[in-house]
C-alpha cells in the first residue's frame, strides 16, 4: 500500500470543523504560544493553504510540509496543528491506483525547438471537454499535471498567471482523471507561432485555432484534423495535433535506406491515436491504382506511412482487383522490418521526389 497526501475541495472545511481545530484554539496546551490571535492567524494560514493546494497529491511528507507550513507569513506553524493536518490528508491506497500513475515525461531533445511558442489544451477522456487552454514553450504542457499530482519539475518560461480557484479547479480535475484510470490527453492547438505580418493574418490564425480547437470537441482521437487532409497534406498544417503524435514527428529518426523493390502507402488514419495493428492493416489494404510490376512482385513490401513516419510493415501475398483499375492486397505482418523501420521518418525520400510531395492517391512504388 502506498502512503499519500492528498488535498480534497474538502480538506479546508474538514479541518474547520474538526476537534483538532476546536482543541488547537481553546485548550492550554504545552509548547503552543497561549495567544489566541496567533493561533488564529496559524489556523487561518494553514486553512488558505489547503484551498490553495485543492487536488494536489504529495507522495513524501517533506513535500506537503513545504506546500502547506512553510509559507507561515513569518512565524511556524505549531507543531500540534501540523501533525494533525498531516493525519487528516495521509491516506494509504493501492500501487495500481495511485503509486503507479503514468505521468508524462520531459519532451525528448529537440522536440521543444520544433514546437516554438504554442498554444495547448487539456482534455478530459471521460467526457471528451477541454478544461484548461494556456500558452508556453518548451515542457509547459506538461507542467500542470506534475504540479497537481505532487511532481513538480522547473519549467522554463514564466508562469501563467490565474486564480487560486482556477488552481483549484484544474489541480482536483486532474487528480479525479488519473484517480479513475484514466489520464490527461494533451493537445497542441497551433504552435510555431510567430508575430503575423497584418492584423487580417492574425485574425484568420485565431480562427483557424478556434475552428481547430471546437472540432476537437465533437470528434474523438485526431478525426478533427483529418477534416481539410488529402494525399498526406493539411491546410492546417500547424493546427490541432495530439502532443504523443507531434512528439513522434519531430523526435523521429529518419529511416534506414530500404532495399528495392518496396511500396510506400500514405495512410492518414493510420496516425490516429490508439488504433490497432489491426485496424492499420484492413484501412491499409485498399483500393489503390496497383500496377503489374508491383502485383507480380512476390511478398513485396508495403511501407504504411502517416504525417512521413512509418507505422505499419506489410508484405502482400496476393492481390484481389476491384473497381476502375483498382486492386487491393491480402498480406502479413513484417516484424523484421518493423523492428527496423515503424517509428523512422520517410520525410528524405519523400524530399527526393520530383516535386518533394507524396502522390495525392497515396500509392508510391519503388521497383
């Protein structure tokens, strides 16, 4: 059982109203200044910080003192109050609920330079709502859910400023987010962001945003930005884009040179977040304008790309023809040349074409 700290919209009135409040003001006790007007001001400094800290989860006793005592307005917190506090909010709960809580990383290398300065949301899986929008570089994304779930880290930038409700508010609904299995999805709205050159520019970049940001409302996982795609290109090509799918463009290694004769697919939906393999391979099969030489290459393999980065590696064994010319493939799993490849970025192949973009129909043969 793992032992936590945890600050309820409660906490402050429980301890208002409890018999550790009650003695701490009216009995004579031993070592606690008898002036009641420093009680108090004891009391009142540890019942603002409570409210303050709602929905913070500490996992050390260091860690909740600091939040809660140290900010005494220059005298201590007695010691009979602080051990109280601390027994009221200690609580033990199971490793798979709260000491095995998955929480986000710092972005790999490289990845904060390519983001710039943008604009992020918070959601909440449960009902798909948006409950925080903010602006940062770098980790600030990410900042709020360490702070809420007691992993605070330095985070570069100055700190967005809001209200001690607004605090309060966001730090509980991310611990009731991850206390129920669940856990924060974190959405990029638009990044590198830069001063617009006129106000008409500006204008249309808050609105493509808003536009972006209200589609993420009304349709799970990434089917929002899918909307103005085709042949692997957005009209928005900085917009709405979950931070897991954005990390993996920017941190993604390119590929290994891929031995001839090879197919590469662009497939948009193969980028959404948690499909199945599966599902990869029935979106991936067809139809597409297949030609001889790739049909009657034995076993040839099929590269299924999204966004440039490799997610799927196929091999067909036969091939089922269709409507208008069009066929479409029954193949397996190439686990050998996943190994090697799902991850990696094609984004110099695709450099190397004679107009630098994949084809429109998404079907590229290499032979």
């Amino acid at each position: 059982m793992a032992i936590i700290w945890r600050i309820t919209s409660d906490s402050a009135r429980e301890l208002r109203d409890s018999r550790l409040a009650t003695d701490f003001m009216t009995l004579d006790i031993d070592g606690i200044n008898p002036n009641l007007l420093m009680r108090w001001t004891e009391l009142r400094s540890v019942l603002q910080h409570l409210d303050d800290n709602v929905g913070q989860v500490y996992d050390n006793e260091d860690s909740v003192k600091k939040a809660l005592f140290d900010a005494g307005g220059g005298f201590g917190i007695s010691w009979m109050l602080a051990a109280g506090v601390l027994e009221q909010l200690q609580s033990q709960e199971a490793p798979d609920k709260t000491g095995d809580y998955v929480l986000p990383e710092r972005l790999p290398p490289g990845v904060a330079e390519k983001l710039g300065v943008y604009v992020y949301a918070l959601l909440d899986p449960r009902d798909r709502s948006i409950f925080y929008v903010g602006k940062g570089v770098s980790d600030r994304v990410y900042s709020h859910i360490w702070s809420a779930m007691g992993k605070a880290q330095p985070i570069e930038g100055s700190p967005e400023i809001e209200s001690a409700a607004v605090k309060s508010a966001k730090n509980q609904r991310i611990y009731d987010i991850y206390h129920s299995g669940a856990q924060v999805e974190h959405f990029i709205l638009r990044h590198q962001i830069e001063p617009e050159a006129t106000s008409d520019q500006s204008a249309y970049a808050i609105e493509q945003t808003l536009i972006d940001a209200l589609r993420l409302l009304d349709a799970p996982g990434m089917d929002a930005v899918l909307t103005n795609i085709a042949g692997g290109h957005t009209a928005t090509q900085w917009g709405v884009i979950p931070l897991t799918e954005l990390i993996l463009r920017y941190a993604a290694a390119p590929a290994p040179e891929i031995d001839l004769p090879f197919v590469v697919l662009v497939v948009n939906f193969a980028r959404k977040p948690n499909v199945s393999a599966e599902e990869i391979y029935e979106e991936s099969r067809g139809w597409w304008k297949a030609g001889p030489r790739a049909r009657n290459t034995v076993d040839i393999p099929i590269f299924i790309i999204a966004a440039d980065i490799v997610r799927a590696v196929h091999r067909a064994s036969s091939w089922e023809q269709g409507e208008e010319g069009k066929w479409r493939f029954t193949g397996h799993v190439d686990r050998d040349l996943e190994s090697r490849y799902v991850g990696t970025s094609l984004a110099e192949l695709k450099k190397g074409r004679s107009n630098g973009k994949w084809n429109m129909h998404g079907w590229h043969p290499y032979i």
